[in-house]
C-alpha cells in the first residue's frame, strides 16, 4: 500500500498547473528582445540586418531556453502517463523542479552573453551547473514517485519498464553533473556535453510497458 | 492502424498547454506599451493626445501581433475538432509552431518601427520570412497528424474533408511563401498580401464532415 | 435550430482559454510597479515610506486595472453557466473582448498619471472611451449568443431571465457609453461615472432561471 | 441548505483560473533579474562570479517571493479537496486573496533591497504588514467557505477536521498579525517570524476526515 505525506489528489489539476508555469516561462523569452531602433534612441547602424545580426547573443539565448525548457515539457508530458496522482511532497518537490525551469534563462543568458569573452569559463560552469540542478530535480521526482509503494506513480506499470526508465533518465543526470568538472578544464566542451543532453530529451522515450493483464484500454490512454 | 513515436495520450492535456501559449503571447503584448509620461522622464509633448499619437507605431505592432496570434488561436481552437490525440513527434512540432507563434511580435514590431524608413525592405523581408515560417510550422503539424495511418487525428472525419482542408491550408501557405520574393520586389506590397492571407484566417473554415454513420453525436461535439 | 457559423465545440477549452488571458491580464499589473531604488541608480528620497507614497499614481493604476478586470472576470464565470458552447464567429469576438480586457491598463495608467495635470481632461475621455468600448464588446458576446435561435447559449434558460440579464447589462454599457460626452463636459465626473459602473459588475447577478421541468440537477450545477 | 450568493458553479474552472494567477506569479519573478553585462553597458566588475554575487539581493528576493507564493499554491493545491464549488462572493473574496498574491513581491523586494540600510525598519513592517495581509485574506476565504452551512466547502467533512483546520491557520495568521508590532520593535526579527510562519505552510496538512459513511471513494479522491 503506497504511504502518502498530506492529501492526495489526481493529477489533472497538478498537470494543469505545471502546464501553466512550463508556457509563461517559454512565452516570456520573447520580452528579453528588443527590436533594434525601438526603446533606445537613436542607432548608429547601418543596416536593420547588421543591427538584428548585432542580436546574435539574444537570439542565441532565447533558442536554448526554448529548446532546454521545451524538452523538459515533452518529458513532464510523457510522464502524465506514469504519474497517477499527487501527495503534499510531491507537490512540494514538483514547485522546485519548476523553480529550476523559471530560474535556468538566467544562467543560459550569462552564458550566452560572455561566450567568446573572459568570462566564458565562469558562464560556462554556472550553465553547468544549473542544468544539472534541473536534471537532479527531475530526479528527485522521479524517485519519491517510485518509492514508497509506488506512492504517484500508476500501479499497473511493468518493474521493467520503471527501471528501464530510472536507467535512462539516471545516465543522462550523470552526464550533466560529469559536465561542470569538465566545464571548469574546458569551457566549451562542458557546456556543449551539458546542452547535448538536454537535447537528447527531445528523442521520444519508450511507450510504457505495463504488468500482464493491467495494460489500460485506449480509451484511457487517449484521455490521459 | 496508426504508427506513433513515444507515449500516445489524449489531447486535452496537449491543448490546455497550447491554450496558454497563446493566452500568453496574446497578453504579454501590452507590457511593450508605456503610457506617454509614466517612466521617461519629463516630455515635452504639446498634448496627451498628441503623445499617444506619437505611439501609434506601437499601437500598429500590437494590432497586428494580436491579429496574427488570434488568427491561429482561431484555428488551433478549430483543429481541435480534427486532431484526436499526441504523440512525442506531435508534441514536438507543436513545440517548434509555438516558437514561430512566441517569436512573431519581434519581427512585425521590427517592420511597424521602421514603415517609411530607408530600413522598410529589409524590414518587410525579416516580416514576411517570419509570416511564412508560421504557415510552415502549421502545415508540418497538419501533414504530421494526417500521415501514418492518420496518427493524431480523428480517424471518422471523411477523406474528401481533409483533401479540401489540405488545400485550404496549403494554399494559404503558398501564398505567404510567394510574399517573400514579393516583398524583395516590393516590401509594401509583399507584406500586405502575407497580412492578409493571415487575416484570412479570421474567416469560419467549413464544419468537420465525417465518413457514412460515423458523425458524433451532439454531446460528443459539445465536450469536444 | 441554432445556426452557427464555422465549426461547434463545447464551452470548457474556450472558458480556460479566456480564463488564462485574464489571469495573465491581472498579474501582469505588477511587473509596472519597481520597488523604489531597485533599478534606477541612486534616489534622493528621505525615507522609504515616502518613496513608495510618491508612487501613489501607480498603486493607484494597478488597483483600479485589477477591480476592471476582476469585475468583468467575475461576469465572464458567470456567464459560464449562460453559455453552453462555441462556434467560430464567437470565438472572433471573445478576442475581440480580450483584445479590450488586454489592452484596459493603458488608458487607466494615463488616467493615473495625468490626474490633477492639464492633461487631465483628455485622460479622462481616454478612460471612458476604453470603458464603454470593453462594455460595448462584452454586448456584442451577449447579443451574438442570444441571437440566431440561441446560437451558443443554453437552451434551457427561461426568456424571462434573458430579458431580466439584457436589461442589466444593457444598461450598464448605456451609462458608459453616455460617460464619454460626460467626461467631455466634466473630467472628473465622466471617469467616476464609468469607473463606478465597472464597480458595480463586482455585486452578484440573479442565479439563472429556466424553463419549467428543464431546470438541471445540481450535479450538472457543480460540474458546470 | 447552504445559502450561496449568486450563481453556484463546480470548482474546476474556478481552481484552474487560480492555478493559472499562481503559475503567472511565480514565473514572473524572473524577468526582474537580468544577467551581469546583458543590457546596462559597460560593467566595471571583476569577474562574473563578483558580479552575479553582487546581485544577492535580487537572488533573495526571487527566493523569498517563489518561496511565499509557492507555499500558498500549496495550501491552494490541498484546500481543493475542502471546497467544492464557487459563488459569486466566494469569486470576489479569492479576487482580493490573488490580488495580494500578485502583488506580495513588491513589499518582498523592498525589504531584500533594503536590508542592512537606514530604510530596513520601514521595509520590513512594509513585509510584515503584506504577509498579514495575505494570511487575512487567506481566512477570509476560509470562514466564508465554512459559515452559513458550507457554502462552498464539502459536506461530508468532519465538523472536528474542519474545527482542527481553523485552529491551524487561525494560529499562523495570528502570529503573522503579531509580527506587525514585532516588526516596529524589532525589524530583523518581526521579519523573520513572519517568513518563517509562511515557510510553516511548506508542510504538510493533515488528510482531510470525513463524517461516519461518508468517506469519498478512491476514484474521486485521485479525481479531485
């Protein structure tokens, strides 16, 4: 029997929620960009296209955030289906979690602002060391979720399929924690190991698998 | 039978995540907006009337941001009747539309800043390369959810609809790529035929017409 | 039989749509209002409680922009229980409202900061012409889905109710509208006129009455 | 019976419009920090560690607010399970709740950009006063919700987990209130119990208890 700390409750409402803090903290990027030539008085450029491409760090900095919190989204929404419900403590780790996801355009543009600067090694570890505070949180999740009698996480699920899915998500947290030593030897390997795996969330993850006989109709699946 | 890559789930979750992107982009709009005399200082404006008519190329920017954005709600909130169901592939384009959907405030402000400058060519450009990298997004979500044995849409709706709304769509990305050489020619005339191809989606899209014995009842339709 | 145009769908997406834009409207408000000497360089205030009473026009601003639109938020649930689906000129409408809702805080912050100015006068016209305009749009959501049999409200509702709720709102959007040439002739009296009848959006409407013997359980009541 | 005023709606729609204000408010705390060298010119500073450093203030501030709003959101979360549907005061009353949500990081801010300088003593009664605030606001809710015959809470609860729930957030607003006086005697730590009876609010509550027979089934209870 799962042990629960406080109320529990299903996942929609917690789901919704989370939905909402992962689309401001990817809509709100957009703020960060002035159009040349619109807030600053005058410009000495000479061309809109030099001006824009004089950009090229904050284009930079909103297309990482995008793709690092957009890949984290596809991963939450995948585990909609391994979730079930929720409890105070899960709720409690998730707001950290999501403390990370609003936190991590900062270190992505301080990275992004002193590439190629004599800044670059301290940005580089700050960078580093923030995804691998997501990864960790994302971790966290995943493991209260799994312990204690499978306290959120959908009963019907095969051991298998969770501990192939423990393997997966533990190797690329590994990765990213390895990432800030190597960013502190060399800057730019370490963040493009760092980033890389971030990426790697973007390749689908396997359907889950569940105990024989428990597998849910598709009707269930298609309203999950 | 449908192929799917990764976790398949309904499209509830999916779309409330989408519904506040754009609520988002929709909203944020307005924070660019400075009421004359608030945070610059002193101004040496005649009249507040004046002043505010200083802005209109602001007002402009937002008119069309809101626009363009609300045309595409329109028609996400449409397809909602089409697409049944995600998949990570599905969920992954969709990431990549709603970039395109969060990005296209900056270029329409670069274009409404700098109407009747000497930057207006490359500003109409920048313009109509963002308007038709939106249609795009939306026809690889479109051809996404139709190929593979129908993968993420409503398997009921009837072949001739779709081939009808394929054309529709298509057609309407035609025309926004054509705007891009257009506007190379021609920057006023290039940007106009992509903000109206845009507006065009303003316009109701024909009911959803099901295959022989398969439309849904009324309640289905109305907890669609 | 209700004629609608484009494609029907229940009203639940399209009330959390519209309910994200006003959440977002009403939180925004805060990102205006800086802490006195967070980001300005040096103040010369004597103490920190003066600084933030020199701020008066801008907690004055956001007050008011939150009552506007927490008082057309309480209308907007309300109405959920009157409407009971969409169609697509619906849908173009509400952004209509939303556009309006969006856009509100700027005439209320020139309002704000023009008081007591010789910028007062045209201010307050400003003010009065963005009130009547969000009560003229709120009107035409209303008319559009009493019209046309019906078109998107519930069937169920007595006519008597419809012309009590007409009546109410009909009334409201005249004062605001009739504020304008007011506030033309007397600043001061045309704003407190529109402001207060927003206020007055803040008291409870009548609970919908229906048809007899089509009165829904409280089940529905609750799930509504 | 209950006594409601005005129209009763489920409290789905009314929890995902709080969810989505909460989700706003916390994910807003990042646009106030802009990474070092990003877009004030010219930086004087040594190295970027020294200059993220000297941003602590700031990092404080977004600590504290996520902190605050996050602990709230939780007892939100939790309190889903206690109420059960919305009237119209019952909107209004969460209106004022959300409005002191919203704007709780401004007082937040001032004190961290304040501490440690002549202005700390106004700054922190200017704290305690708003986290008083909030808890006020947050009973207000509660004893509307509980008081003429449930309005808006479950009925089935346990009249002495209701009794046991009052106690415990009547004590956490009481010492918030008495953290006012403290605060003028003491900034630091007036300031300090008034933050850390916020941060009481990360634990858990107890489960909610249910009158003899009337205990909710699992299925509702992961529905809820």
């Amino acid at each position: 029997m799962a042990k629960n700390f406080g109320a529990v409750r299903g996942l929609s409402r917690f789901e919704g929620f989370t939905d909402a803090v992962f689309a401001i903290a990817l809509t709100l990027l957009i703020v960060e960009i002035k159009p040349p030539g619109a807030h600053d008085g005058p410009h000495g450029y000479d061309s809109l296209v030099h001006a824009m491409a004089e950009q090229w760090r904050e284009h930079l900095a909103l297309l990482l955030c995008y793709v690092t919190i957009g890949a984290y989204w596809l991963q939450h929404h995948y585990t909609g289906r391994i979730y079930a419900r929720s409890d105070h403590v899960f709720g409690l780790i998730n707001l950290l979690f999501l403390l990370v996801i609003v936190v991590v355009p900062y270190p992505i543009r301080v990275w992004c602002f002193h590439l190629g600067t004599a800044f670059e090694p301290a940005a580089a570890v700050t960078l580093t060391v923030a995804l691998a505070s997501t990864a960790i949180a994302w971790m966290m999740k995943w493991f209260y979720g799994m312990s204690g009698g499978r306290r959120v996480m959908d009963e019907r699920l095969a051991p298998d399929f969770l501990k192939q899915m423990t393997r997966r998500y533990g190797i690329a947290t590994a990765i990213q924690i390895v990432a800030v030593p190597v960013a502190l030897a060399s800057p730019r390997i370490g963040a493009g190991i760092a980033l890389l795996t971030v990426a790697w969330f973007l390749i689908p993850q396997p359907s889950p698998r569940y105990r024989p006989g428990q597998e849910p109709g598709r009707e269930e699946k298609e309203e999950a």
